[in-house]
C-alpha cells in the first residue's frame, strides 16, 4: 500500500504501518540485540532509534506476526537498508529471533 501524499510504502498487515515507521531491518536489528546476542549493536547506528524503540516497546503485541512477515520478505527489499546488513543476515537474525520468542 502507498500513501498518495507521500508516496511512501507502508506494510500492508496488521500493525505495519508502525513496522514502516520502524523499518524492517532495524526492528529485526534490535530485537536480536534484545533477545539474541546484546553485543549486536548495527541498529545503534541510527540517528532515530530513541523514537524506533519507543515504537518497538508500545507494539509487543504485532512482533510474533511481524517476524513471520519479515522472514518472507524479499531479501533484495532487505538489502536496502543502512545497517549495514544483508537480506540473508537479517533472516538468519529473524529465525534466530523467533526460536527464543
């Protein structure tokens, strides 16, 4: 789904909207960091991550849902990102991620 008015792409699931604000690789960044290995700091290296995270505290109820949904995702869209992580990286991260939810 696009918003005419601003052209951008917003997830088209239930709560992705909020992922979009928070972008896919960077929730997947910091949940491994959370649940997974702390010394993961990539999702660090953005500007906006007080509001992200903050975003990421108040949707706990979408992340199971969007886990799956980000591990279908195309790895070619997950390359995008500026973590610098691969669309590979970030599903290994995903599927590491949900084994411990």
């Amino acid at each position: 789904m696009t918003r005419a008015s601003s052209g951008r792409h917003t997830f088209s699931f239930e709560g992705g909207d909020q992922l979009t604000t928070i972008g896919a690789s960077f929730f997947v960044s910091y949940l491994y960091h959370r649940h997974v290995d702390s010394a993961h700091t990539n999702w660090a290296l953005i500007k906006t991550q007080q509001s992200r995270i903050s975003t990421i505290n108040r949707t706990e109820n979408y992340h199971h849902v969007w886990l799956k949904h980000v591990a279908s995702m195309s790895e070619t869209n997950l390359n995008r990102n500026t973590l610098g992580l691969d669309g590979v990286t970030i599903k290994k991260m995903t599927l590491a991620i949900q084994a411990l939810l």
